[in-house]
C-alpha cells in the first residue's frame, strides 16, 4: 500500500433512525467511487453493505459494516473509510462502538420522517464522543418530503446549528436536483446513467429570490466563526469566495458550532457526489486531531498520540467478528505509529504481548491483506488470543490505555436449550462467540434453575442471536418466555454495626466495622456503588478497607427481594475495630457481606422495572384507541406532537414488561396503518402490589424447576 497523505484521509460513519436510507446511501457511495460496478438494494436483498443473511432477508441494517473507498474532489485522491451503521435501537452498541473511532459522521434523515427518536440517540452518542457531523437529508423524491422542515426540526429538537449549503430543485414527484449554494450553480442528475452524469446550469429563473435568499443566511452563518470573513460579508458579500465559504464552515463544523445541511434522494441517485464532496472539504481527517490522550497502566499519569507514524503504537479495537474463514477478526482504529502483519502488540488489560497475524482492509464482509495499517486507518486483523472489544493494542515499552466504549445494561433475558443434548457443547461454543462479538449481550447460568439465559436490547435482538445459533453454529433452541431484567435499589438510610467473629482455637477470625447504608447520590454516576470511607484513627487499618468495598460490591449481583442486581447504594464506612492476630481481609469481607444482608432489608427495599421511551406515529382518528391502549399497559403519556399529513406523534413512557407483542397489537388498533419505536429510558421502582406479583411468578418459575 503506497503511504497516503493524512490530510486526504476521511473517517466517516453513516448515521440515522431506521428507515432513513443509510445502506442505500453507502451502496450509492461505492458505485459512484468505483468500489462496486452494480448498485445493491437493501429491499431485494442485493446490498454489498448487508452482508449477513438476516439482513438480507429482513432488510435492515445489524452489523456495521466497514470499507475503503477513494473519491477525486479538487484533483486530490480522498481515501474514505466508510462505516455503515444500524439504525434499530436494539444494536445501538454498533452505533456507539463505530463513533468512538470515527473522526466525522453523516447524520441521514428521512425527509418525511424527520428527525426520529433513533436520530436524537445516534445525536447524543455523537456529541459524547464530540464527532463532527454534516446532515444529509434523504428520500426527497417521497410524497410528503419537505427539507426546510427537517432542517427547522434539527433546530428545536437536537438543539443543533444547521447550515444549509443547497436549496432542493423540486421535491416529490419532480425531484430533479439541487442548486449550490456556494457555487450559485443548480446540479441535475441523469436517470439513465444511474445518478453517474450530471449537468451543472443556471438556477432556473423561478427559484433565484429563494437561493439568494438561503445564500445570505450561509454567508451570514459562515461569516460567524471567521473575522475577516466576517468584515468581508458586512462590506461588500459579493467578494466573498467559496474557498473561504468553505474554510469557515469547516471550522465551525469541526468545533461542532455549526452543522452543514444537504439533500438528495439516494434510491433515485441524486445528490450522492455533492454529499462526497462535502464530506471531503468539510469533514476532519485525521491530523485535525491535535492528539489522542490516554492513560499510562504504569503511572496512572495522562499521555498523549499524535496522528503520526514517527509516534509509539496505539490502536482501539472496536470490534471483534467471528468469519468462518480466519476466525476472530478485530477491527481496530490506528491512532498512532504502525501495526505490521507479523509483528506483536501488547494489550495492558490482559498485560500480554499479541502477535498479529495477518493484516485487512475490510470491504463489507471480504478481506483484502494488506502489510501494515498506519496512524490513522481503521483496519482489521487475526491472531490475537484474548482481546475483548475497548481494548487498546500499543508498544509494550510505550504502555497507553485509550478511553473505551461504554454500553448500556441488557434490558430483557430468555432461558435457551438445545434441542438434542448432543448439541449442549455447540450451543456453549456458539454464545461465547456471540458474547465476545457484541457487548450488549450476555449469557449466564441461572443458579436456582441452571438454565441458560441469554440477556439483550430487546426482542428483535435476541431473535437475531437464536437466528445467528441455527445458521452459522447448527444448533437448534427451545426458547422459553422473554423475561425483562428487573433491578433492585433501597430507599431509605441505615445505621448498623456488625461483628465477624469466629474463635476455633489457634488462630480465629474477627472483623468489627460500622456503616451507613443506603441510596446513592444524585450526581454519583461511576457505578452502582458509592463507597466513602470516613474510619480516623486507624480503628480499621487501611489494607483492610478494600476488602469491606469488595464484600459489598460482590453483594451487589443478588439482592434481598428476589436476587436481582442491585444499583444505586451508597455505604459509608464510619468506624470500626480489629483484632492484631485473628483480623484478616477475608474477616473484614465477610463482614461486609453481612452487613448487606442485614442492612438491606431494613432500608425500604424496592424492585425497579425497565422503563421503554415510546414513540407512536399514528393517524388521528386512531389516536383515542392508541392513548388507552398505552395507559392500559401502564404507561405515562408525556405529549402529543403534530406529524405532516395529518398523523400525530404520542409519546410515552411505558414499562417493558407491558410491551411485549406490541407491535402486533398496535397493527390491530390501526389497521396496519400505525409505527412504533421504542428504546431503553431508564429503571423506575414498581408499586408494591405488582412488586408482589412479579416476585411471586418468580419464585414460581424457580419452584417449578
């Protein structure tokens, strides 16, 4: 691979609600580069991008996706690292592993649609990892498109800056193009060259007034994060070039002051090439990134990577795929120096050195070897024994830990079992690699059934994972009934002494501490367990204060009500005593494991139950039906916006476990004519009566077993 310059590198990731053209789009960006000769279709199964067989056959996006494609703007060769991302709640983990790694992103939306409650997820992932975006607002040829609306809703409902950079020629039926506001220039596409052709003409006459009018707000916006420009655009605008247009936007961009607006209709092949051109004038390549600071394991001290090859290795991977053809594949981002095909990395998680096999540049689902990856690529390799997905790959004489992702917890388990027994040791091996691929699911034995139970996003999830077991592992389930994953919590402050003490004769065991219990702080977001140790004096020595925190965060996995996960306490260590022979780590330990068993119950333990956003497009006349339907399931209607052509958007907030076989419910209500989302909010307690019920059919299940 010749060395491409940095600055001519675009790590981009496309990113929207469902149904807002994502795969569409990406196949219209390889055909237009050259990456492919035949453009693929999400709706006839034929899309490069959706590689896997349930997204063929179900036509949505479930993996991302990732490839290299080279696009010429400016006589300069561009290399875009491209990722395709879901748009389904369920595998937002694909999202939010994809932005941590990208340097800018392509916010698509439906322009029917709008801004969906998928887009406002994908918007907040992206400002936690401060991705510079430009909006892309697709399917302009649909009835109902209106781009000034979607551009006025990114405004109230994200909060966010748009700048519109061109105004649609038509919309609907007679979508023929877009005019430029930079260069003043409408662009038409030619149907019979697929979108590959186009003319560049005047603004026809009757749109002049309107352009002219959108150019001056750009001016205006762009002049707004450059001071000469800003002098140029109050003195004479006409002297404005698009060069510095062009200069200003990037700079807001980059600062995610301001996002730049476009549209197009991907499927009808228009407005794909403009799209490009912006990402690579507008977007940041890798050198926009000053340097990637991270952790030295050694030192704890923060240390920094610049975006060169001079630089110590550091690598992120992002994510770990199994192929049937190589094995574990972890694709990873190279922030700093070079990793070669042969040579070892170390990973300080595990503290091992790792030898890296063979090197790839993916292209979807098909791997071209290559020799090295250097700073600033994102790339793929084999080899490697025990990585897990956040782990970073650097020297081992320049140690650094790079931030990792952060994934939200599981919200609904079911218990699976082969079919045959004969398949007992297949069904293990295939959800320890399923596990190991996403991290948003998990598997574990039930200890009071010894069932296996396999936990998710939600239905559509663990449906894929059961597809996933029969076709690329051979094994045959039964599934038995989903099951939501309740939490539990304490509402109330507990003082308690506790006494660990066991003398046998010879050496014996003694532990004696004093501590509060009870729920965390508000503003304590960095895990379920607040611990604050306030012993003076010594009466409990410092080696031994780790133990009590470790025997209350072990307590943590089962609670006093019905075993569930405990979130949200908070133990204040007061006091103490210890014996100089008979106190031991393991006294102080058990000690605190008792002091959770007794404090708790006393601390108004309450159950809390996953709470779902919901999101309801209905048409007005079902509206009624659709509002009772929802507080019969429990849930808390929070407003009622109105949609175009005279639907209306109900929002809620509904517990999970009420919600199962919704969708088919809601097809019932409406004929048909009704969607829903829906997506994880938050944990609430549950009242007492229905905490009864839920423990009782609990215990129920265990007693049958």
């Amino acid at each position: 691979m010749a060395k491409h310059d940095l600055r001519y590198t675009r790590n981009i990731g496309i990113m929207a609600h469902i149904d807002a053209g994502k795969t569409t789009t990406s196949e219209r960006i390889l055909f237009y580069t050259g990456k492919t000769h035949k453009i693929g279709e999400t709706h006839d199964g034929s899309a490069t991008m959706d590689w896997m067989a349930q997204e063929q056959e179900r036509g949505i996006t479930i993996t991302s996706a990732a490839t290299t494609c080279f696009w010429n703007y400016q006589n300069r060769q561009f290399k875009i690292n491209l990722i395709d991302t879901p748009g389904h709640v369920d595998f937002t983990a694909e999202v939010e592993r994809s932005l941590r790694v990208l340097d800018g992103a392509v916010a698509t939306y439906c322009a029917v649609g709008g801004v969906e409650p998928q887009s406002e997820t994908v918007w907040r992932q992206a400002d936690k990892y401060n991705v510079p975006r430009i909006g892309y607002v697709n399917k302009m040829d649909r009835s109902g498109a209106n781009y000034y609306e979607v551009v006025k809703q990114m405004k109230d409902v994200l909060g966010a800056n748009p700048v519109s950079l061109c105004c649609p020629i038509g919309a609907e039926e007679s979508f023929k193009g877009i005019v430029d506001l930079l260069k003043m220039k409408a662009i038409l596409w030619h149907d019979e060259t697929m979108g590959a052709d186009y003319d560049i003409e005047d603004i026809p006459a009757d749109m002049v007034d309107e352009c002219n009018e959108w150019r001056d707000k750009l001016l205006e916006s762009a002049a707004d994060f450059d001071e000469a420009l800003m002098e140029k655009y109050f003195d004479d605008p006409s002297t404005i070039t698009e060069e510095e247009i062009i200069a200003a936007l990037r700079k807001g961009c980059l600062s995610l002051q301001c996002v730049p607006m476009l549209c197009g209709s991907s499927f009808k092949n228009k407005g794909v090439q403009t799209m490009l051109d912006y990402v690579c004038a507008l977007l940041p390549s890798p050198m926009d990134t000053e340097a990637i600071v991270g952790t030295n394991p050694d030192t704890e001290e923060e240390e920094d990577r610049k975006p060169s090859v001079d630089e110590p290795t550091s690598a992120l991977a992002f994510k770990i795929a199994t192929d049937p053809y190589v094995g574990r594949l972890v694709f990873f981002r190279v922030y700093s120096g070079t990793v070669s095909a042969g040579s070892y990395v170390f990973n300080p998680r595990s503290g091992k050195k790792e030898r890296v096999s063979r090197l790839f540049q993916m292209h979807s689902n098909k791997q071209n070897p290559v020799e090295e990856i250097a700073a600033g690529d994102i790339g793929s390799g084999v080899g490697f024994k025990d990585i897990r997905t956040g782990d970073t790959l650097c020297s081992e004489e320049h140690p650094i830990v790079l931030e990792s992702m952060t994934f939200p917890d599981t919200v609904i388990s079911i218990a699976v079992e082969p079919k045959s027994q004969a398949d007992i040791a297949k069904l293990d091996n295939g959800l320890a690699k399923l596990a190991e691929e996403d991290p948003t699911f998990t598997v574990r034995t039930d200890e009071q059934s010894g069932q296996t139970v396999i936990s998710g996003m939600g239905e559509l999830h663990l449906d894929i994972i059961i597809d996933r077991l029969k076709r690329e592992f051979k094994v045959e389930c039964n599934q038995g009934k989903p099951q939501v994953n309740y939490k539990e919590a304490i509402t109330q402050e507990v003082n308690l002494r506790e006494v660990y003490k066991k003398q046998s004769g010879g050496r014996g065991k003694f532990a004696d501490i004093i501590v509060n219990v009870g729920p965390k702080d508000e503003d304590y977001k960095e895990g379920d367990l607040q611990f604050v140790n306030e012993v003076k004096g010594g009466n409990v020595p410092k080696e031994f204060i780790p133990a009590v925190q470790k025997g209350f965060e072990d307590c943590l996995k089962a609670g006093v009500l019905g075993g569930f996960p405990v979130t949200g306490l908070k133990v204040t260590l007061i006091d103490g005593s210890f014996h100089p022979v008979d106190s031991d780590q393991l006294s102080f330990e058990l000690a605190a494991r008792n002091a959770f068993k007794n404090a708790c119950p006393k601390a108004g333990p309450v159950l809390m139950e996953p709470i779902m956003k919901v999101e309801v497009v209905t048409p007005e006349e079902n509206m009624g039906d659709v509002i009772g339907d929802l507080n019969k399931r429990r849930g808390m209607v929070q407003g009622m916006d109105e949609a175009r052509s005279g639907a209306r958007i109900v929002k809620a907030m509904v517990p999970l476990s009420e919600m199962f076989g919704y969708v088919t419910a809601l097809r019932t209500i409406t004929s048909g004519r009704a969607t829903s989302s829906m997506e994880y909010d938050h944990h609430e307690a549950v009242s007492s009566s229905i905490a009864k019920a839920i423990l009782e059919e609990c215990k129920g299940r265990a007693d049958l077993v």
